[in-house]
C-alpha cells in the first residue's frame, strides 16, 4: 500500500527516460507531478505506469481531483478514522467525476484523521473530513509525572538538537492550551474536555501520556478553503 525507495527509484527512472526527471511529490493538485515532456512521450508514460508500475492515475484538469487522505489507522496510533477507506470510496464512487467535469471546477475531497490535519485538509480542499472524539482525552498520569521528571523526551524528542533546558509542564503544555482548559491539581494533570477545542498541541508534546478519546468520528466541512497560516 505504501511506497518504497526502491519503487521511487524506478518511478524516477522511467520519468529521465520519458520525460524531464523532473517531479513535484506531494504537492497540492497530486502525489507525485511529472512535470515537462514532449507529446508524444505522454501517451507511453501513462502506458507504463498504469501497466508497468500498477500505479493509481488520478486527474488534475478542471474535474474532480484525485481525493488524498493521511495513511491513517494504517500507521498512526491518533487516527480516528480509517482515513483510507473514505478516500477509496470516495474515488470508486465518484470515479467517473475524475474525468469529466460534473463537479465545480476543481472540487476536491482531502481526508485527515485527527486534527493535527496532516493534508492540510482545510486550506488545500473543497470538502474536508477530519478525524475528531467527543469524549475525553485519554491520561496516563504515570507518563505525565515521566515526563515532568525528564524521563521521557517531550515532542517525542524533536527539537533535541539544542539545550530547551528542564521541560516545563506549565510553560510548554498548560499555559499553550488555547482554551486554558488544562491545569495540574497536585501531581494530577486535569483537562476540562467541555472546554477543549481538540487542538493536539498536549498530545502532540506529551504523546506517551495522553491519547485521543475513544468516541471517534469526523468534523465535515464544506465550502471556502481556509489558509494555513492566517486569515
Ligand atoms: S492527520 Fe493525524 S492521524 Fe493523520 S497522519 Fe497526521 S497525526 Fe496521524
Ligand atoms: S487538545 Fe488543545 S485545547 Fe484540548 S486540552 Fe489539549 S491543548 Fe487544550
């Protein structure tokens, strides 16, 4: 289901042969863009990669484009979707709209399964589906008092490159919850879930102590692209 280096290499190969080697990976209107050939090059690209390469040929004119999800439950323990699964079906039933132009021009569906947004569905598509919990965020009080006493690595070790100095609970989790629904009652870390807004910032620091609830399903929204940064 997932690609290698190996299959990469090949992919690139065929691409110096049939084209300009050069390819955009990941970027907004596909997962891999093979950018620059003559004409007559394009016919045989496409023979080889839906028969050489068995590989999913996806549209980018003015239709639907080809739906993109996160790997999801496949790989990441905060999925609270099977984020593959909706883009499958979300493809196989709308397959024949990737080719002709009977959505609004463009449409796009990107599916995330937690908030974090890894496709960044919300500035990058016309409907977004993202994984979210109605319950609580799961605790092990245990792991926080670790991580307080340095025993485990916050942000699972990113950015120990430099010397943050000692982690503070307070400074890097409670006091950057956007809706200040978190606080520490005695070795205790309390969240007040009625007031969360699902940010994942806690979880994203602490991810050996807290977790996504269990209750899970999706926030839908359709319409106007939102831009990342601000706006
Ligand atoms: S969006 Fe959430 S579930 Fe999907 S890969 Fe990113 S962190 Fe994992
Ligand atoms: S997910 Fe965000 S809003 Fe919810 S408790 Fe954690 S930091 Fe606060």
């Amino acid at each position: 289901k997932f690609y290698n280096s190996k299959f990469l290499r090949r992919l690139c190969d065929m691409w110096d042969h049939r084209g300009s080697g050069i390819c955009n990976f990941h970027g907004s209107t596909g997962d891999v863009i093979f950018i620059g050939t003559t004409t007559d090059q394009l016919e045989p690209t496409f023979f080889d990669l839906s028969h050489q390469f068995d590989m999913d040929l996806g549209g980018s004119g003015s239709n639907l484009r080809t739906p993109a999800c996160c790997m999801g439950k496949a790989r990441c323990e905060w999925s609270c979707l099977d984020t593959q699964a909706i883009c499958y079906d979300l493809t196989m039933t709308y397959q024949d709209e990737l080719h002709r132009p009977a959505f609004p021009y463009k449409f796009k569906f990107k599916i995330s399964g937690c908030p974090n947004n890894c496709v960044a569905a919300i500035a990058r598509s016309c409907t977004s589906i993202i994984g979210t919990w109605r319950d609580q965020i799961r605790i092990d009080q245990k792991a926080v008092q670790a991580y307080i006493g340095g025993e485990i690595a916050p942000n699972a070790g990113a950015f120990s490159d430099r010397d943050w100095g000692p982690f503070d609970i307070q400074k890097e989790v409670i006091d950057l919850c956007p809706s200040g629904c978190m606080w520490m009652d005695g070795n205790e870390l309390k969240i007040d879930d009625r007031e969360c807004t699902r940010c994942m910032h806690c979880i994203n620091v602490m991810p050996s102590a807290l977790r996504p609830g269990v209750d899970c399903g999706a926030t839908i929204l359709n319409g106007a692209k939102a831009p990342i940064l601000e706006g």
